[in-house]
C-alpha cells in the first residue's frame, strides 16, 4: 500500500515478514513487527486522515499502528477468543468508512490458501478498539464465503463491495445485509473487486478459472453499473488451461487490480499463474490489454525490468498497489520480490534489494 499523505511512504506486508516501510520510495526498508501477534500479513489498509494510522489484516486478527508502523497493537475485542490449533479470526480484507474512518469493516477468511472461509464481516465505529459481526446469520452472503476484498463506495461507506470465492455482494446498510451480483458473470469464483474513484458506478472484478477445466473462464469484467451487469473485458490477458491434475499456477488467473482514480479506462491486472505471469494494463476499459512486465525480451520487445539477483521465476503477481496521489507510480510484488514503475509500467525497477559492487582487484 502507498500513504494517502505521502507518495515517499510505502508500506508491504509479507507471509512470514511481518509489516516493512519504506519512507524513500522503496529504496530502502524497514521492518516494523513490535507488537504483531501474528507476521502473516494479508491486508494493509492506510486511515484516511490520519498519517501515523494504519490497520494490518492478518490471520491473527486486525492490529492498529498509531505511530507509523514502529509499535502495533492487536484488537481483538468483540472477535472470538485465540484457539491453539486454528485461526479463530484470519483477516483477509479491510476498508475504512471514508466518511467515518473510525468505522472498519474486517471480512473473514485466507483468501491466499482458499480457506476458512465463514461469510462474516465485522465492524467496529470506535477505531478497533471494539468489533461486533455486521452481518449475523450471513445476511445473505454464503455462509463458508472467504472474503478476499472489501471497497467502500466513496460517496457513501455504508455501500460495501465484497469480493468472495461464492460471488460479489454488496451492501446498502453498511454490512448487515448483502445481495449477490452475479449478472453476466459465467460463475461466482470472484477474486477481487476495485473500483474508480471518481466514477464509482464503474467497477471491475477478477474471476478464477478452474485448474483443468476447459473452456478457460478468468479474466477482468467490468460494470458500468454499480456491479447490477458485468461484461467479459479478457482481450490479451492469458488464457492457458493447465492439464488435469497439474498444479493450480499452470492455468492463467488474474487476481490483484488497481483502477485509476480519475480515469476508469486506466486498470492495472495482475497474473499469478506460472505460464502467463505479469502485470497488465488497459487503457481502453479493458477491451484490450497489454502485459507491460518483461523481465527478458519478447516477441521482439527488449526487456524492462530491472530484475535483481532472484531470478529463479517470473513477474507473478501477489500484491499490487498505485500511487493514490500520483497514479502514474505503481508497485508490485511476487512472492520474493518488490517493482517500482514511475512511467504507467513502461519501465520497473527492482525495489527489494541493495546491489553491492565488487571491490577492485576482489
């Protein structure tokens, strides 16, 4: 995640890193876990307003920063006590009220194992410090739903989106109740949700396509409709279907998305797959994309990324983020590197390690 306040100041979190900062960039990092009960890291949600506050959503449950990321404390108030052989509360999604940041909402669920899923939000209207569930019974969300992703509309935070393996929901009255928007959509294995912030009726959403199953069924949609209809937006993404029984990264699936914030034609998709890994862009509203990440040349293209010393596999895509203040700046991440783009993608720069020249004469 980028700071809302700052574009210098970039926050990542890691599956057994716990939370880093960076506070030039990415050019250099710092480790920030005193007080994370639990170093799993799967959200990271900035407040609005306020600098020096920041939630993490891990599989321990919600922890607040009031100084930046140097101390964290956990919240657990009002969630289910810490059980000695399961995760009683994972976090797999966060989003603050943009209107009443001192209202959260936390979905339940390991959307990066496919797990646990338990069709919950929470809430709390004090800043964490006590949680209830939003939606008790469900409200008409799947009751094993694993919530990936949570957008507030901007205009009003009561209107929530929720990205899960059983469908996109969204809710009229801040959580409590849900409908499924399933209009368009060939099946309801939606992976993430995101939307443009000046034009918020226009959303996109990923969808995962089944290991082994033909014909391929992932890709982008998009409605212009506050999510009532959706229409296949998969022009130049990848469409590789992996053979029965081969491991799931063998078959093409977009999962993390980032929309401009003015401009709702402008997406960024990111695939995790093995076979078609990168980055994609679209700046047509997804009628065709264009991977923008080579970390060798292609199809006669030179490559533009500055790769570091991992280079044991490629550009899959496990976190994304744009720059909220400069929207031309982009990071991701996979699972052990970090790319900065200052140029909408055209060229990345590594960002995760420090090159150390050889001395003369060594």
């Amino acid at each position: 995640a980028v700071s809302p306040h700052d574009t210098r100041v970039v926050f990542a979190g890691c599956d057994v890193g716990g939370f880093y900062r960076s506070d030039d960039a990415g050019a250099s990092w710092r480790i920030r876990t005193a007080g994370l009960r639990d170093v799993y890291v799967e959200c990271i949600v900035p407040h609005p307003r306020d600098r020096d506050t920041i939630y993490a959503g891990t599989e321990g449950g919600v922890h607040k920063s009031v100084n930046g990321g140097r101390t964290w404390t956990c919240l657990r108030e009002g969630f289910p006590p810490p059980e000695r052989h399961r995760f009683s509360v994972p976090v797999g999604a966060l989003a603050v009220d943009p209107h009443r940041p001192d209202t959260l909402y936390a979905g339940i669920g390991r959307p990066r194992w496919g797990k646990d899923g338990a069709g919950t939000v929470y809430r709390t209207d004090d800043g964490g410090a006590h949680w209830r569930i939003a939606n008790p019974g469900g409200g008409g969300m799947d009751r094993d739903a694993i919530v990936a992703s949570l957008v507030p509309d901007p205009r009003d935070g009561r209107r929530l989106f929720a990205a899960t393996h059983r469908g996109l929901f969204r809710s009229d009255d801040a959580g409590a109740t849900w409908r499924a928007l399933t209009n368009g959509l060939p099946h309801r294995r939606v992976r993430r949700v995101a939307l443009c912030e000046a034009r918020p009726d226009i959303l996109y959403l990923t969808l995962e396509s089944e290991p082994g199953r033909t014909p391929w069924q992932g890709g982008v949609y998009r409605s212009d409709d506050g999510g009532a209809t959706w229409q296949p937006r998969c022009e130049g993404l990848g469409h590789t279907v992996g053979k029965p029984g081969a491991a799931d990264p063998m078959t093409s699936n977009v999962d993390r998305l980032a929309v401009h914030p003015a401009n709702p034609d402008i997406v960024y998709a990111g695939d995790t797959a093995w076979v078609t890994a990168g980055l994609y862009r679209t700046t047509d509203g997804g009628r065709r994309w264009e991977r923008v990440t080579r970390s060798r040349p292609a199809g006669g293209a030179p490559a533009n990324m500055d790769y570091g010393w991992i280079a044991m596999w490629g550009p899959t895509v496990m976190g994304l983020a744009m720059d909220p203040r400069a929207p031309d700046t982009l990071y991701f991440s996979t699972s052990g590197h970090a790319f900065r783009s200052t140029d909408r993608g055209g060229t990345w720069r590594q960002v995760y390690t420090r090159r150390a020249e050889r001395p003369a004469g060594a």
